[in-house]
C-alpha cells in the first residue's frame, strides 16, 4: 500500500510540476527550464525509489521462499570471484558463498565466442604486496594502496576517486593479438550507483601516463564504463574513430564484475560477466604496439578496487594444438579460489574442444588439472583431480562427448612449467591441459 500511495502522490507531483511550467506564457523561458531541470530530477528519483519499492517486494517474497529451503545446503560452493583462482585449495574465509543452484549453467553462455589464448604474458594479483603498501610495479599521481575485502579473497589496489591516475610500470611488448582481463568492484562511499565511473586505458607511448587526459597519450585506446553505459574508441593523432557503446549497466556499488577485452590488430571486443557487450571491426588504430596500461579517475566517480589483471595471448589453434602437437594448455577453464566447479565463462573454451573431437571421432583424450605451489600439497592434489574430472563431466553433459574418450588425472603442484615465485609465474602454473592419446 505504501508503495501505490507513493506512486499516487509521485503522479500528483508531477501533474503539478508539469502546470506550473504552462502557465500562459508568464514564466520567462530560463526560468521554465530550471523548472523543468528540477521536475526531471525529482521524476527521476521517484522512478528510483519507485523501483527500490518494487524491488524490495520481490525481495521480500525471495526471501520467504528461501526460509522454506533446506537449510544445510553445501557451505562451500561458489563464491562468486569471477576469472580469479588462486590454486591453493582453500577459500578465504572472508569470501561470500552462493548456493550451486545460483550459477549459470554452461548452456546459458551458448553464444559466448571468447577463448583466452595460451600464454600468459602478464598477470597481477598484488599478493606480493603489503597491505596498506602502494603497489611496487605501479606508479600514481595521487593516493592508493592495497587492501583486502570481506566479500572477494585476495588483494586489491584500492583507487582514491580524487583525481588519479593508476599506471602499471612493467614495460609491456604486447603482440598485434592479445587479450586483457581484469576484476572491478566498484564503490560509491554515498551509496550512488548513479556515480561509478572509470577510464581504462592501453598506451603506445612511454609518457603522458599521468596527465589528467583520459586519452591514452600519443595513442592508444580509451575504454570508460559507467552505471549506465560502456564506451570505447581508439585514439590516433588527427584521425577520427568511430566511438562504439552500449547503454548497459556494468558497475554495480560493492559488486565484482569481470571485463575481458580483446584485441585483434583494428578489431576490438569487449565481453562483461560472461555477455558481449561491444566488437567492433576498426575500432582500433593500426600498425602500433601497445606498452603501458593505465586505470584514471580523474573526473570519474567513485572509490574501486582492481585485482586479477591478465594479459594472454589471442585464442590458439586448438585443432593443430591438441592434433598435431598432442598438447593443449588451457588458461580459459574457469574456477573459483578452491572450488573445483567448472564456471560459465569456460564455455567458449570447452566449446573448441568439443569441436575438434566431434570433428576426429577416434581422437581420446586426458584432462590434467595443475595448481600453483600455495596451500597444502594433499589439497592441491585432490583439488586438481576433481576439477579435471569436471572438465570431463562438462564435455559429456553439455557438448556430447563419449564419457569413453575421456580420461582425467590431476598433477596438483608437482608439475609446474615456471616458478612459483610471483603472481604472474603462479598463474602460468594454474592451468587445464588436454593430451592426445
């Protein structure tokens, strides 16, 4: 009932407003439009309250539905740190559990074309940094440190709305095909979600990396999401490019969202939690070869937090990988820290798989899981044999496969293919491989 008398007295508001502005001409034209300005604003904060009103209502009604499931579902499923593992077989305590039912099945990401390639060129996740520490391998003109969350594990640069710029240091040689993904959770100390915003540039040029422009430069690519919106345009000295964008929401207050971006020479594609949100043929300027990677809040909103920064190689030739070569490693299976499920996100991955054995029905295979060092050697074992084993499940269940084809082992730590000794080696270690029998 509150919420009908509130839309009753919401319309009244409005008709008046809406009077008040036609009054035979005698209100002079400036002062109409900042009565019009100011009716906007108050529609647009009653349709808000009008939807918290609704919203909490199908909230209330979740809820009583939730009272009457059962309630000693498994306290360990997935906690919801989109594209980030740490390998170690334990989650943090501090993380927020969902109940297995919650999660998208692969399925669901059907259309999801997006395959990560097979080497890691770059991968930063500040565990090497002190909490409270700036981190060592970046740079700021402002303020910013590493903290820790009660709902994410890990660590994560925080980053001070108040005009900064966050440059990555580490010289870069990316190829003309690569991909960069990267976690946000954004936050508003008001609670706003109309005011999150950020820039996320790549650079092709050592300098300029501070300055309060949002353009990358000399050249580069510009990439701003928002509460409403997402953009991006490529930037070239006295050439014009087509900025793409979509009016879709991708930055929720105190919520991860996982951004993958990929490169292809001009084209560019951007995908958000799993869905496509822009791809765009020409996008990108040609011919130069990007170095530095920045995070720029100078005129943005909000106070966020970055961590699970990637950078791989483009998507491999799975045929002549696991055919030819009888060797496959994948960095595009996805798992939650500890957790042995397979995520959506792993489709397109499992999908080219899937392809090349449908392709070569004689063709067998052994799925191989491998952890990092970190964490219990047992645990690392048992937790690299249960997700190969459901790598296997998700071939047979959502693609078809013969459950006879496929073999599955886990190697847990024991066989890494680089050092344990930073975020970015760790990483190459956390991996699917698929051998040819």
């Amino acid at each position: 009932m509150k919420t009908i008398a509130f839309i009753l007295s919401f319309l009244f508001l409005i008709s008046f407003a809406g009077a008040q502005i036609d009054i035979g001409g005698k209100i002079k034209d400036k002062t109409q439009q900042r009565i019009e300005n100011k009716t906007d604003r108050t529609i647009d904060k009653g349709l808000d309250k009008t939807e918290e009103g609704v919203d909490g209502v199908f909230k209330k009604k979740d809820k009583d539905k939730d009272k009457d499931k059962d309630k000693d579902k498994d306290k360990d499923s997935d906690d919801g740190n989109s594209g980030s593992d740490d390998g170690n077989g334990s989650s943090d305590g501090n993380s927020t559990t969902k109940t297995s039912d919650e999660n998208p099945t692969l399925m669901s990401y059907s259309k999801y074309d997006f395959v990560p390639g097979d080497q890691i060129l770059f991968y930063e996740d500040f565990s090497q940094d002190a909490i409270g520490d700036f981190p060592a391998l970046w740079t700021t003109d402002g303020t910013g440190e590493i903290r820790t969350l009660n709902n994410y594990p890990g660590n994560w640069l925080y980053m001070n709305g108040d005009g900064s710029a966050y440059c990555l240091m580490k010289d870069l040689v990316l190829p003309e095909n690569f991909i960069v993904e990267y976690d946000i959770v954004a936050q508003n100390l008001e609670n706003n979600e109309n005011g999150l915003s950020y820039i996320f540039n790549l650079y092709s040029s050592k300098k300029d990396w501070l300055d309060d422009r949002s353009w990358p430069g000399t050249s580069g690519f510009y990439f701003r999401p928002t509460y409403y919106r997402i953009s991006a345009k490529g930037y070239y000295p006295d050439k014009e490019f087509i900025e793409m964008s979509n009016d879709i929401k991708t930055l929720k207050n105190n919520t991860l969202t996982h951004y993958i971006i990929w490169v292809q020479k001009r084209r560019l594609r951007v995908y958000v939690n799993g869905q496509k949100i822009l791809d765009g043929p020409t996008a990108l300027p040609e011919g130069i070869s990007y170095n530095r990677l920045r995070f720029h809040m100078w005129g943005e909103t909000g106070q966020h937090f970055v961590s699970n920064i990637k950078i791989t190689t483009a998507a491999p030739d799975t045929r002549s990988k696991l055919l030819t070569d009888g060797k496959l490693i994948s960095y595009g299976i996805y798992f939650d820290s500890g957790k042995d499920e397979v995520k959506a996100e792993s489709y397109g991955a499992l999908n080219d798989i899937a392809k090349v054995l449908k392709e070569n029905p004689d063709v067998k295979i052994k799925v191989v899981g491998h952890t990092d060092a970190d964490g219990d050697d047992n645990n690392n074992l048992d937790l690299s044999k249960r997700r190969a084993a459901n790598v296997k499940n998700a071939l047979v269940k959502d693609f078809g496969i013969d459950a006879g084809r496929i073999e599955t082992d886990g190697a847990g730590e024991s066989q890494p293919i680089a050092g344990n000794d930073n975020p970015e080696n760790k990483s190459k270690n956390r991996r699917v491989e698929f051998l040819k029998l």
